[in-house]
C-alpha cells in the first residue's frame, strides 16, 4: 500500500467544485442539472405553505410595516426612554463630563 496523504481539497479541485464562506448544509446542487433547470423555469415557483393574508402574523407584519412607512423607515421598538429617571439623568451628566474633559 502507498503512503500517500489524502487531501480532500485536491480531489475536490479535480471535480470542479467552488469552496465558498458561506455555510451549506446537506449536499451539493448542481446548477445545471436537468431537476434544477426544471425548477428554474417552473410556473409559480413558489414552493411551501402558502401565506394566509388575514392570520393574526400576517395583520401584524402589515401593522409594522406602516408604521414603518409613516415614521420614514424608522420603528420604534422597546420601552420608551424616560429622560427625568435617575439613570437618564447620570448618563446626560457622564456625557456633559465627558465632553467638558475633551474640550
């Protein structure tokens, strides 16, 4: 028997596959298989469970999203600052420090 070191990235260059950084599980598709071209151009390739629109989910995700459109992309989300609490105040403070230590 030789004494030859298996490397897997050399047989894996001989089979023409691209490493990438992104994690995938399970194995490898070939673009151009026959299956896949099928898909590709397959009529409403949507695959799953379809959206119900009235569903409790669905009205809060549409909920969120003119919320969104009204505040200019922005949500707010969590508990509104109280800026007269106690730690409100020590951090305004830190800050006014801080910056009269830089000037």
């Amino acid at each position: 028997m030789n004494n030859v070191q298996f490397t897997p990235s050399a047989k894996l260059n001989t089979a023409d596959v691209q490493f990438t950084t992104k994690v995938r599980t399970g194995r490898p598709i070939d673009p151009n298989s026959a299956r896949q071209q099928r898909l590709a151009t397959a009529p409403g390739k949507k695959t799953g469970r379809p959206v119900d629109p009235t569903s409790a989910r669905q009205l809060r995700l549409l909920e969120q999203a003119t919320r969104k459109a009204l505040n200019g992309g922005v949500v707010k989300r969590g508990r509104p600052v109280n800026p007269d609490s106690a730690r409100q105040i020590a951090l305004r403070a830190a800050a006014e420090k801080l910056i009269a230590e830089q000037s």
